[in-house]
C-alpha cells in the first residue's frame, strides 16, 4: 500500500472538509449557498479531485456529520456499557454537540436531523429489545404507536438542539438532559386541558 498517497489523499480531504466548514462558520453561508467551484479555489484543488471524494456539497457534510456521529459511539457505547444512567449518556451527545456547535448550528439550520439523536434512540431500543423489552415496556400500546414515539423523540430533541444550539447553549449538557425529562410532565400537563 502507498502510504505517501494516502497520506496526501488525508490531507486533501481534510483541506476540502476544513474549507467547506470554514465557508459556514467564519462567513456563515447556508451549506445551499456553497459552491463546489468555491471549495476548490480556496482549498486549491481541482473539480476532479473534489468529486473523487464526494458527489457535491450535499453529500460531503452528511459525511461528515456521520464521522462526528460515529465518533460520539464509542463514548455513548461504553457508558450504556457501564450502566451508566441515562443522563449521563445523553449529558455525553449534548456535550460533543456543544463541542461542534458552529458545525451543529449549521448543519441543523438546513432543517436536518442530528444523526447522532438517531443513534441514541436506535442504540435504546436494539438493546431493549435484546434485554427483552417490547413497545410495551416503554409505555406504547403497540409497536406502531411506539413509531409515533420515536418519531416524536427524534424531531422533538432536534428541535431543542436547535433551540439550545441558537441560544448560545446556555444550560449544561445536563441541564438540557433534566429539562428533557421534565417534557413528559409538561407535555401530560399542556394536553390534559
């Protein structure tokens, strides 16, 4: 294996990833407004070499929002493995989110998901159902209304990540974590009128 073209080819995608973040934080540019022409002026590389790498701009920031979801499992897996509470596991994605916030603030701005709330709540329920859990074991009737609740989980936390992302992330990770837990009895409260 050639080590000295993997090495260069490391550095190039980094200098493209490097750019693309630079354009959306530092000029803060909507990941619409980015041109692959632009990326390749200012990292100085070639439209072949751009699209040696990813299809457009699209698809190089769902990459790397995949990487940075990826790395957060590792940590997230060894709490769960710990048996660590649950506020603890979710005070870990709220701090890496924090950590990203520039990237986080505008990936979340384009009306996206965080993939790594999806990890959270995909990594939950492939272990409750391993320990034997059903829809049942988390209050939902069927495994259909237990959809509803995930869907419900996913949009609901992106928009508090958002939320708390464009505020300036003024509560702790695990202040965010206890404001989460306390949606269930607000939220019994508000539709109980």
């Amino acid at each position: 294996m050639n080590v000295k073209n993997n090495r260069l080819n490391r550095e190039t995608n980094e200098r493209i990833i490097r750019t693309v973040y630079d354009l959306m934080t530092r000029e803060q540019r909507a990941i619409g407004k980015i041109t692959v022409r632009e990326i390749c002026e200012q990292a100085k590389i070639h439209r072949s070499t751009f699209y040696a790498h990813y299809r457009d701009v699209y698809d190089l920031v769902e990459r790397v929002e995949q990487n940075m979801s990826r790395q957060l499992t590792e940590t997230f897996f060894r709490k769960l493995d710990e048996k660590a509470p649950a506020r603890d596991c979710f005070s870990e994605i709220f701090a890496f989110i924090r950590k990203h916030r520039e990237f986080y603030l505008y990936y979340l701005s384009e009306s996206r998901q965080a993939g790594v709330l999806q990890l959270a709540w995909d990594t939950v329920r492939e272990r409750a159902a391993a320990a034997g859990a059903d829809a049942k074991s988390f209050g939902a009737g069927s495994e259909a209304e237990m959809a509803y609740h995930g869907v419900f989980f996913l949009v609901g936390m992106t928009a508090v990540v958002r939320m708390w992302l464009q505020n300036g992330c003024r509560e702790a990770p695990g202040e965010l974590y206890d404001l989460l837990r306390r949606q269930g009895a607000v939220q019994e409260t508000m539709l109980g009128w």
